[in-house]
C-alpha cells in the first residue's frame, strides 16, 4: 500500500510541464512588458522633443514678431535663442528616430520647412533692420539739414542786419561827405 500513497511520475508530470509552461509564458510576457514599456517611454521623448521644437520655432516666431512691431533689438533675443536650440532639437529628433526610416524621411521633410521658415524670419529681420538704418540715417540728415537750415537763417539774419548796418554807414559816410 505505501507504493500506491504516492504519486506516480505521470501524474506529476503534466503539472510540471504546465508549471515549466507558465514560467515561460511569464518571462516572454514580462520581457514583451519590459520592451512595450521602453517603447512608450521612447515614444514619449519623441513626442517630447518634438513639442520643444514646435516652441522653439514659436519662440523665433514670437521675437521676429516682437521686433518688427516694437524695431527694439532687446525683442530678438526669444529669436535667436530658438534659433540656437532648434538645430539641436532637430539633432536629437533624428538620432531618437534613426531606426524609423518612415520617420527620418517625415523629419527631412520637416527640416527642409523649419530651415525655411528660418531663413524667412531672418529675411524679414535683416530687412527691417537695414530699414531701419536708412530711416535713422535719413531722420540724422533731416535732423542735420534743419540745423544747418537754421543756421543759414540765422547767419542771414545777422549778414541781413550786417548789410542794413554796413549801408546805413555808407550813407553816414555820404552824407558826410556830400556835408548833409
């Protein structure tokens, strides 16, 4: 009788196989957990990046915009701030996407329209400052002509009263003369 107590081989292995089974259902689903994991933490800092770059070119937005409104230098400086970061960002955005070719062409498309959205702030900016140097240059000649203009008109007064005064000598000296 104390053969038959104990369990017999084939009725512990299919509890074992099961057991093995679910250890390897285990593992495969908690690395498949582990890599889903790292891929929405990746996708995040894609999204992330993205989203500082979206600022970035609102900011140079913002600064060009602020500067053609108020023609202060101090309104750029969100402008080339952004400038500045937005080649690091684009940067970070290709080796974050480097093993999507779907998303690396989708990112040299969008490189293409940032730098030329860029270039066309900077346009603007240069445009408006060289403007701005010939409006300045034009307000200090208008500025230099009206002093100069007042200047002729007061040495035409004083040659005026110099005139009145050297030909009321002269008749003075003719009236002398001629004993008037």
């Amino acid at each position: 009788m104390a053969a038959n107590t104990r369990p017999s081989a084939l009725a512990i292995a299919p509890a074992a196989v099961l057991l093995i089974a679910s250890a390897f259902l285990i593992f495969v689903s908690s690395h498949r957990l582990r890599s889903s994991r790292d891929l929405v933490v990746h996708t995040h800092e894609v999204i992330g990046t993205a989203r500082l770059l979206f600022s970035g070119i609102q900011d140079a937005e913002t600064g060009e915009r602020g500067y053609v409104i108020s023609q202060q230098p101090e309104y750029l400086e969100p402008y080339r701030e952004a400038v500045a970061r937005i080649p690091q960002l684009v940067a970070r955005l290709r080796e974050l996407t480097r093993k999507n070719p779907a998303q690396q062409k989708r990112l040299a498309e969008l490189s293409r329209e940032i730098d030329l959205k860029l270039a066309a702030l900077g346009t603007t900016i240069e445009a408006l400052a060289r403007l701005a140097e010939k409006a300045r240059a034009k307000i200090v000649g208008i500025f230099m002509i009206a002093s100069l203009d007042q200047s002729v008109q007061k040495l035409k007064s004083r040659l005026g009263l110099t005139c009145q005064i050297e030909s009321l000598v002269t008749l003075e000296q003719k009236a002398r003369h001629y004993n008037f």
